[in-house]
C-alpha cells in the first residue's frame, strides 16, 4: 500500500512539472504569435525615450526615501 502511494505521488509530480511545462511554452508560441515585432530602432526609442526616464525617477525616488529616512 505505502509503495503505491509512493508510486502515485511520483506519477503526479511528473505529471505537474509536464503540464507547466507545457503550459509556459504554449504561452510563450501563443504571444510570440499574436504580438507584432518590434523593430530595432523601435526598442531603442522605447529604452531612451521612455524607460531610462522611469528608472532615473525611480532612482531619484528611492535615494530620496533613503536619505529622508536616515
């Protein structure tokens, strides 16, 4: 009795791990399908123009919080 279990819970296990497996790669195909492609000047507009700003305030934001706090 206490093999089978064992046996069992191994089956569920190998089970699990397939089907996120299976799941995050049909996930990944799935929206590499449907969004469009950016191109590359596309993405380098999007990381200067847009992204270093937010991280600069994010810095900007955190240090303050820091050295208020002190």
């Amino acid at each position: 009795m206490n093999k089978a279990v064992g046996i069992l819970e191994m089956t569920m296990g190998i089970f699990i791990t397939l089907t996120k497996a299976y799941l995050f790669i049909f996930i990944s195909i799935t929206i590499r399908w449907t969004l469009p492609r950016m191109r590359m000047d596309q993405l380098l507009n999007l990381g200067w123009k847009f992204l270093l700003p937010i991280s600069l305030g994010n810095l900007l934001l955190t240090t303050s919080s820091q050295l208020v706090s002190l």
